[in-house]
C-alpha cells in the first residue's frame, strides 16, 4: 500500500521524509516522491526505490524544515516517474500524497479539463490537487482549509491525505477516509504518517485521524476537525512500539527475525490472561461481551489471507472447545453477498494490520446488519480495532515482513484462549481440563523455540534442494489442513513458486493427477486422531514417486519410513498442533526464497496492508 510521511520542525525535512518513507518501504511500492517548502515548493520523485530518491536529493538538495513524502503503489495509473507522487496542481502551488481510491476520478477530471484545466498523469490523485485550486482559486474570500473541505466534499472513496500549499508555508494539512493517518507530537515538530513505524524514533505521542477528520499541522500547534469544520479535541496516545522491535536487530531480514521472534511473541500474546494452576482465562478486552458469545447462535469469521487461514483452524477450535457453531467466510466475498447476518450472530474479523479494506468492509456491513462485531488485531489504534464493538489484541509486536508469521501464531493463540473461556463458560469444558489445556499452552513458546533451534539447519538443507522446484503441495488433515493452506501461501508470495494446500483426503479427487518425481509434497503428518488416514495418503503419493516431506512428531516411525525428508516436531494436543508445524513451513519457504535471491521482505507485487480493495 501507499505511504505517506510528513514534518514540520527544525530538522532537515528531507532527511526526516526519506528516513521515514524507508520505515514504510515494507508496505510495498513501485515509486517515491517529496515535497519539500523553502520559500518555494520544491519536488523530486520518481519510478523506483527510496535509495534512488535520496541518490538524486543528495546530488540536488532540497533545504527546508517542512515537507510530505510518498511511497506510491500503483492503482491508477503504471508505475512511472509523472505518477509518482506528489501530485502538483496546475498552478504548481499544491502539492498532494494520497493513499486510497478516489471512485469518481474520471468524472471530477473531465468537469475540470472541461473548465480548462490540464493534467500530467493518469492518476486519479492528481484531482485532488486540480479540484482543490479549482475551488481555491475561482471562490471570493474562501480559506484553503476550506478549499480543502468543499473538494473532500466531492469526493467518492478512500483517503489518507498530505497536502501542503506556498501560499501557506508553514503548515501541513491532512485529512483521513478509509486510509489510516496518524499525527505525531514531538517537541516543537510535528510528524504526519500512515503508521507509526516513521514516528516512533522521534515521539511515542500520537494522534490518530478518524474517517472524515482533517488536522491544520504546524510546527508546534495541531487543529483537528471534521470536513463540516467542527473542531475536534482528539485523545493522544501513547505508542507501545519501540525503535527496537522495528529494525531488523541483526537477521537478514524481517522474516527471519518475526519467524525466531515467536516464542516471545507467543508467550506475550498469554502473558497476564491465563492462570494454568487455576485453569482460568481472562481476555478483558471481550469480557463485556462473552454472555453474548455464549448465547451466539453461530459465529462468523471474516478474515483475508493468512488471517483468513487462523479463521479456519478457529472454525475447528470453537466447534471442538466450546461446541459453538462457525462459519469461515473470506471477507472480499461476505461483503459483497448479502450476507445473512444480524442480531444474535457474531461476526468476529482476524486482521493483523486492521486495515485490510475488505475486512473493514466486512465489519462494516455485519454492524448495519446488527450483529455484534469482535476483532482480533495485531495493530494498535488500527481502524478495524477501533471500529469493532470489542476484540482481543494478539500482542505479537510489529510485524514488518510482508509475509505473516508470528502474526498468525499468536492469532491462534488467541482463538485458542477465545474458545477455551467459551467452552467453560458453557460448562463444557471443567477446571481439570482448562488446567490441562493450560498448562500444554504455556509449554508452547519452549516447543516453539525446540523447533527453531533443531530444525532450522536441516530445513536450510533441503531448502537448497527444492529450491527450483516448479510445484509444491501441502497436505494436511483437520487443524492442520488450514496449515497446508498457510504453508503454500508462504512459499508462493515469497518465492513464487506455485503451491497449493489442499485436505490430504481430496488427494483422490483430482490433484493426485499431479503427482510425479518432480513434486514435492509437503505432508503435515502431527495430528493423532487422523494419523492412519494420513499414512494412507502419503502411501498414495509415494505409490505415484511424489518426493515426500514429512512434518511429523518423534514418535510416528511409519511416517518417517515413508518419508523422502521429515523434520520432526515436539508433539501437543491436537488443537495446538498449528502453533508448532507452521514452523518448519515457515523457514522452508524462507529460504527457498533466499535462494532464489527473491526479495523476502518485500515480495513483488504484494504490499503489508490491502488498504484498497
Ligand atoms: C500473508 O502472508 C499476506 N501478507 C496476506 O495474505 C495477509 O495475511 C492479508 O493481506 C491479510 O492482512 P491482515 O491480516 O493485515 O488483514
């Protein structure tokens, strides 16, 4: 998705926007612009990397204390030089950053060039910019803040919004809808980004906009208000992210680093809401809300991607744990299906951004449809956290890897807490069993790191010999089949090497047709009650000469008999297995990527947040 960074103070603007825009790199881009105020606007952007854009503001400098930055993923328009942002109005006296949508872009343009007006990119963002002077320029008396309001007012999507204007050099002026925008309150300076990963190392102080809010920024005052020009009084919160826990502290890259960050950030996603000597669980964050759960006719998960794939080991852990009934719905495809959803029903989104577009959107629909709505998010003060009507944070840190990891362990951890005060809300499950659970999910983080330290060498091994393998095929069985799933999706978004996950069962509804010696099939073998079952199905591949890479606990010779590679695994129950087989597949397609020389951290094509839909 799109960055945006903006500062006023008394530091080099250009260093603090390019800085910045580097903290946002992880979101993915294509292109990288600023726009600097010294006495006149000053602009350089362009196709390519931040590094290409601080190459070039080295050899020309841009002095100044105020300026906007961007990193642009293309929507509208091929990633090029005249599309990167800023946008510039025609005038060349406003400049604009914008992440988001703008619906009704081809409509506001061509009334514009109908008013004479013309533009240099296909963007749909430089319309703001042209929109804006329009109104600016031919009302009598109005204010640019005012311009701003009118041209927002016009406006159909999604928005985050830097603006800056010569005519009024020393402010900045922002405004949010649908696109996340926080303001930073340093000491006479003030930041402007879409996260806080740009913010962090200056001030821990932030205010986050809301959807149709606008803030008149300047070096040591900050005005909010609604686009009706209501003033606002906003709360400043204090950042729980550290400089630290954003930086790659050694690893070559995020991946890595969030993938050996997991027994920590496991054990922080428990610490201080289960007692396993009393077998009790407290998540105070759906506390108010759990006689709800527990008279809910059904619930509903909602979830894109890898959140999508913890939604579905969710669906297995509430009807196992709490016997309550679950639907797994892709929240692209809930939103837009008229979904049967209102009072009684909980609809419970998993977003590790709380961002994601179709996931907001999912929320959105079910709350107007009456439903309650819970949330499972891994980003403080994100939009989907603040907009549920309560939820669980997953505690995990920053996630910086484009690729989820830890993000999706410490979801399930969570599921697995949510089910377990369910279960024993409805007397299903007794204290002996929740000390049991319990206490098996607190040996968890020392599995995790056993996984870490005894297998990594050897999955770095076979990596080397899979690495240009044109196929993979996960297999797994009951929780672990949204395992397969999650595994696959891992080894294509950073490799991209076709991989598909699929219920071990189904092999004989069609994919065994794949099967040769040049497939790899990745067999999650770590699940008691099917164990029979799956050593049929890896005797069905070997049958067809597929190359078997098992996934199984010490203790399952027939598994390891069978098997071309296995990595063995510590066992658990069953309803846990998830936390620990994830592992290997995560380092397995880390390091096929690595191999392959992909870019790990920023795949191609993929950005951290789908902001847009
Ligand atoms: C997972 O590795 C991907 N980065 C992607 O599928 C991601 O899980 C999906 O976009 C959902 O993101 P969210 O959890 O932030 O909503």
């Amino acid at each position: 998705m799109c960055g945006i960074v903006g500062y006023i103070g008394e530091r080099s603007a250009s260093d603090v926007l390019i800085k910045g825009l580097k903290r946002l790199e992880y979101r993915g881009y294509d292109s990288a612009g600023v726009a600097v105020m010294n006495g006149k606007m000053l602009c350089s952007k362009g196709k390519g990397k931040v590094s290409n854009l601080e190459k070039t503001l080295k050899k020309n400098k841009i002095e100044g204390f105020l300026g906007i930055g961007h990193t642009r993923w293309a929507t509208h328009g091929e990633p090029n030089d005249v599309n990167s942002h800023p946008h510039l109005s025609e005038s060349g006296k406003i400049a604009v950053v914008h992440n988001g949508i703008i619906e009704n872009y081809t409509t506001l343009k061509k009334n514009l060039i109908e008013r004479g007006r013309t533009f240099q990119s296909q963007t749909d963002t430089e319309v703001i910019a042209q929109l804006i002077e329009e109104i600016y320029t031919t009302s009598a008396d109005i204010t640019f803040d005012r311009a701003i309001r009118l041209a927002l007012k016009q406006i159909v999507g999604t928005y985050g919004l830097a603006i800056l204007n010569s005519e009024t050099p020393d402010r900045i002026f922002i405004a949010r809808k649908g696109s996340p925008l926080l303001l930073g309150i340093g000491d006479n300076e003030m930041f402007v980004a879409s996260d806080a990963s740009p913010i962090v190392e200056y001030t821990n102080k932030v205010v986050y906009l809301d959807d149709g809010e606008m803030a008149i920024v300047t070096q040591d005052s900050y005005r909010v208000k609604t686009i009706d020009d209501f003033p606002l009084t906003k709360e400043v919160h204090e950042l729980a992210m550290s400089l630290d826990a954003i930086e790659k502290a050694g690893y070559p890259h995020f991946m890595l680093k969030e993938i050996f960050e997991q027994p920590r950030s496991v054990a922080d996603c428990m610490r201080g809401r289960l007692n396993h000597e009393e077998g009790t669980i407290l998540l105070g964050g759906i506390e108010d809300v759990m006689d709800h759960l527990v008279k809910a006719r059904r619930i509903v998960i909602a979830a894109c991607g890898t959140s999508w794939h913890s939604a579905l080991v969710g669906e297995y852990l509430f009807e196992q744990l709490a016997k309550t009934p679950v639907e797994v719905e892709y929240a692209s495809e809930f939103r837009y299906r008229d979904p049967l959803i209102g009072e009684g029903d909980v609809l419970l989104v998993i977003s590790q951004s709380g961002e994601t577009a179709d996931t907001l959107a999912a929320l959105r629909e079910a709350k107007k449809r009456g439903a309650l709505v819970l949330g499972i998010c891994n980003v403080v003060g994100s939009t989907i956290s603040r907009e549920t009507d309560a939820g669980v944070f997953t505690h995990a840190g920053p996630e910086i890897g484009v690729a989820s990891t830890k993000a999706f362990t410490a979801q399930v951890v969570v599921l697995i807490m949510m089910a377990l005060e369910l279960g024993e809300r409805k007397g299903i499950l007794g204290q002996k069993e929740m000390k049991r659970y319990l206490t098996e999910l607190m040996r968890i983080p020392s599995k995790i790191e056993y996984i870490l330290e005894h297998s990594d060498e050897a999955i770095q091994k076979m990596a080397g010999l899979f690495t240009y393998a044109p196929n993979f095929l996960y297999l797994g069985r009951s929780f672990n089949f949204p395992v397969a799933l999650e595994g696959a999706l891992k080894l294509k978004e950073i490799s991209y090497i076709h991989a598909e996950g699929y219920p071990a069962a189904e092999m004989k509804h069609g994919p065994i047709a794949l099967i040769d010696e040049m497939m790899p099939v990745v067999v999650i073998a770590a699940t008691d009650h099917t164990n029979d079952k799956m050593i049929s199905n890896i005797q069905e591949v070997k049958a067809r000469k597929g190359r078997i890479i098992s996934i199984m606990n010490d203790d399952n010779p027939e598994v390891k008999e069978l098997s071309e590679f296995h990595i063995s695994i510590p066992s658990t129950i069953d309803c846990f297995s998830p936390l620990l087989t994830v592992i290997p597949l995560q380092l397995l397609s880390y390091y096929i990527a690595v191999n392959r020389g992909c870019n790990v951290d920023q795949p191609r094509n993929l950005a951290k947040s789908v902001t847009v839909e």
